[in-house]
C-alpha cells in the first residue's frame, strides 16, 4: 500500500548547480523518479490478537482511531534533499512540497552527477519530531523535541509524536542520454505502544502514565537510531475507550534491539529494553508507582499493546507474565521521574 509520486528530472550535461538552470533544461533529458510510501506494521495482527473480548473490540476500534495519522499510507509533506557525494557532502538541491494526496507528479532539475538522496514525509503537523543538521546528509537527524510554545513538557519528558513520519536513503547517479526511473521507498521510523488497564471498580483520583527506553534521535542517512543515557519519557495520551476499561497510547521512535552490556550485566543477562511507569493516586493522596518492564524490542512501524489490571493499593499487574513488574507503594517523587533502564 502506499503513496506513489511520479516526478521528471531535467538532467544535463552541466558540472555545477545554479539558481538558473535554463541552459540545462534546454540541453536536458527527462528521468522520473517514483516514490512509494511503505507502511509495513503489525497494528491490525497486534489489535485482532490483544483486543478480543466484546469490551476489548470496543478499545480496539478506539486505538485504531486515535492512531489513524500515525499508522497510514498518506504524506501530507515530504522534505527532499540532494546531496554531493565528495567528502563534504553538502546539500546541493532541496524542495518541500505539501502532497497532501496519495498521489501527485512534479518536476524539478539537476545536472547530471552522482547524488545522495534523502527524503523524510509528515514532518508539518508534527510538533515533537524535527529534521535537524539538514545541510549536510551525514548531519541529517530527525530529533525529538519539546513544543516551544508549552510550558508543559519539563526536561527529560515529552509529549507523543502527532503524525507517522517516514524516511528513505537513495544513492541516484545520473548518466547523461541514459533514461533511468529512480525507485525510493519510505518507511515508517517510529512506533506506538499501548496500555490497557481494567480498573476492577478500583477508585482513584488520578493516573498518569509514561512510555520510556526509547530513541532519542535517528540519523536519516545511516538509518540509524541514537539514544541519551538517561531515558525520556513519552506521556502518553489517554483513549476514551466508551466503556470502563482504560487505554493509555504513545507513539514514539523504536526501543533498542538489545540491552546494553553493562545493562545486561547488572540484571544477570536480562535487561528490560522498555518500560511503562504508571502512578496512581489514591483517594489518601498517597501515589502508588509501577513499573511494567519489556524485554522485546519495539520497532519501527511496530504496534504493542500490554494488558492488566488494578488492584486494591492501585497497582498494576500484568496477563502477560513476561512483562516484569515492580510496585513501589507510597511512592515519593523527590523531583525524578527517571527510569532505570
């Protein structure tokens, strides 16, 4: 499924990019280029095996709802960019048109020459993820960032990513009196996780829950995924599910494949690679933290939903006994919200 552009490419005879570049249209050959919006996830399997009781589908239709602009075959914008290949690697053409359809042509020009291609969709309408370092291909990076405007976020937290944004990496050398088609793919470069909570008539005054083990920062041209020493947390955003049942959904960059070793070592070989930290508040006023540990990876484009419940202190305990748990009752926040991971 996916977005397809068609777009000619004007290519000359000519050893330098300039703002006029008449005289290489006027000698030029055409060469098209197809972009393809790929959106290779595990939602609908993930949703159709977590969510199966009659109350569950209810939270499931819900989630697929909340996530339509995340997990979608649609770019609203797509940020193109040419790069030298020399030892610079300095931005030589660069355009930023709004699709805002599944399909669209347009044309540009570039003299013929070797190219590193890279292209990143949906970046608009997203207020946490921004493309940085651009000038450059081996500086480009998509990195997360609070919104300017808000007070909100304090440092080391942020909100969920707003839109699904895709990336593609494409070495294109342009031969002269060749016609040639350009095939980019853009995949999905961040994800989504969920948690689903049965209250079990439980009452409380107040709930908040984070997603944390995350990357930070993804390098464009080496498709690379980067993260802080200290993970962030991703507030996640509460679904109104319609019936008692709560849902809690982040969309954020891919965990790490594995733990690192000092990680590993300090667990005895075992290591969580992402977490939910979720506090409740009591009717006494006193919190209650749980920390929900997962030691599968989460990965681009990837879907994970999480199941448990309430107990009597508003602590949560998972179904999948994979999922490691550690309640601190009475819990203080002293100013950290950090997560050991």
């Amino acid at each position: 499924m996916g977005l397809l552009l068609s777009a000619c490419w004007l290519m000359a005879g000519c050893s330098t990019i300039d703002d006029d570049l008449s005289n290489c249209e006027e000698e030029g050959k055409q060469f098209k280029t197809d972009y393809q919006l790929k959106l290779v996830t595990n939602m609908t399997t993930e949703l159709k095996t977590q969510l199966t009781t009659i109350t569950e589908l209810s939270v499931a239709g819900a989630l697929e709802t909340h996530l339509k602009n995340i997990f979608t075959d649609f770019a609203h914008d797509v940020d193109l960019s040419f790069y030298d290949t020399d030892s610079e690697r300095e931005r030589l053409k660069h355009d930023t048109p709004i699709m805002n359809a599944n399909q669209k042509s347009y044309t540009l020009t570039l003299p013929m020459r070797q190219y590193l291609h890279l292209a990143v969709a949906n970046l608009l309408e997203n207020d946490v993820v921004e493309l940085a370092g651009d000038e450059y291909s081996h500086t480009s990076v998509l990195r997360q960032t609070a919104p300017t405007a808000s007070d909100e976020y304090s440092a080391g937290i942020l909100p969920s990513h707003t839109t699904g944004v895709f990336t593609a990496r494409q070495p294109m050398e342009v031969l002269e009196n060749v016609d040639q088609t350009f095939n980019v793919h853009l995949y999905m470069a961040n994800s989504a996780t969920t948690l689903v909570l049965d209250p079990k008539g439980h009452s409380f005054t107040d709930m908040k829950v984070y997603a944390t083990g995350f990357a930070n920062t993804f390098l464009v041209s080496d498709s690379v995924y980067t993260f802080t020493e200290s993970p962030i947390l991703i507030e996640t955003e509460k679904v109104a599910t319609g019936n008692d049942l709560l849902c809690f959904c982040s969309v954020n960059f891919p965990s790490r494949d594995a733990a690192p070793a000092a990680a590993r070592r300090r667990a005895g070989e075992s290591a969580a690679l992402w977490q939910f930290k979720v506090y409740v508040t009591m009717a006494d006023g006193k919190v209650t933290e749980t920390v929900l540990s997962v030691d599968e990876p989460l990965k681009a484009g990837d879907l994970r939903i999480i199941k448990g419940e309430l107990d009597d202190d508003g602590a949560v305990r998972p179904y999948d006994s994979t999922v490691g748990v550690s309640v601190t009752l009475d819990w203080e926040d002293g100013g950290e919200y950090n997560p050991s991971l």
